[in-house]
C-alpha cells in the first residue's frame, strides 16, 4: 500500500514539473504586453501627420510598427527609423516625452517621415527580444529601412 501512494506522489510531482516547466518555456517566449503612455495618442493626434500602423517582416518575426507622416511638403520624403534600446519598452511608453522631442519634434518639422518599430516580442512584434543578438537587431532594423 505504502508504495502505492509513494508511487501516486512522485507522479503528480514530476506532472506538476513537467507542466510548470512547460508554462514557463512558453511564457518566457511570449510577448510583453506593455501600455502605451496614457499620452501617446494625444501626442499623436496633436500633431498634422498621417499615421499607418502595420508589421514589417524580418526572418521569421514580425514587427509592429507605426509610419508617421507629415501632411504638405515633398510627395516623397526620406524617413529616419526609431527602435527602442535595450529597455523591455514599446515606443508608446519610450520615456515619456522623448520620441516627440528628440524624433517627431526634430524630423517631422524637416519634412522626414518618423517610422517607430517596436523590438521582437514587444506589444504586437513577435518573437523574444531577450532571444535576438545584435546581428538579429541589425536585420531588424535593416528590414524596417528595407520596408515598401
């Protein structure tokens, strides 16, 4: 009897292992799903610029990312790309004020389109930026510049 319910323990105990393990391999792998700054649309909509939100491939993720355009000048314009750093942030919540100050502020007013991509598994983006090395960020990057 006593092996029974020795034997009954150690196999809800490796169970329990096996499905724990298995939540968090796929929650490590999982984007975050971070708010965006309660301002952020505000900011957007204050300022006189189209706004196109789609993904952009690279390999095999896909980035979420936001085209911001100036209505008037050029009918084409060249366009700066803008990825956050090494932070677990989305370009939304990207220390408050500073997208605007230092990318729309400065590159909208010289007639450039702003294009903010949001790193892998980042709000919409999917893969894992934690997985991504700097060859991968460089691709990404490169495929947002590559874009249309």
């Amino acid at each position: 009897m006593k092996k029974t319910s020795k034997r009954s323990i150690l196999v809800i105990v490796i169970t329990l292992l096996i499905v724990t393990t298995g939540f968090l391999v796929y929650r490590y792998n999982q984007p975050m799903r971070i708010e965006p700054d309660p301002d952020w649309e505000a900011t957007i909509a204050s300022l006189d610029v189209t706004q196109e939100t789609f993904f952009i491939q690279s390999g095999k993720a896909r980035l979420e990312a936001d085209l911001l355009v100036i209505r008037g000048g050029s009918q084409i314009k060249p366009a700066v790309v803008f990825v956050t750093g090494s932070s677990s942030n989305i370009y939304q919540a990207y220390a408050p004020e500073f997208i605007k100050t230092f990318v729309m502020d400065v590159f909208l007013p010289s007639d450039m389109a702003d294009l903010l991509v949001n790193k892998r598994g980042m709000s919409q983006s999917g893969g894992n930026w934690m997985h991504n090395d700097l060859q991968g960020r460089a691709d990404d990057v490169h495929a947002a510049q590559q874009w249309r």
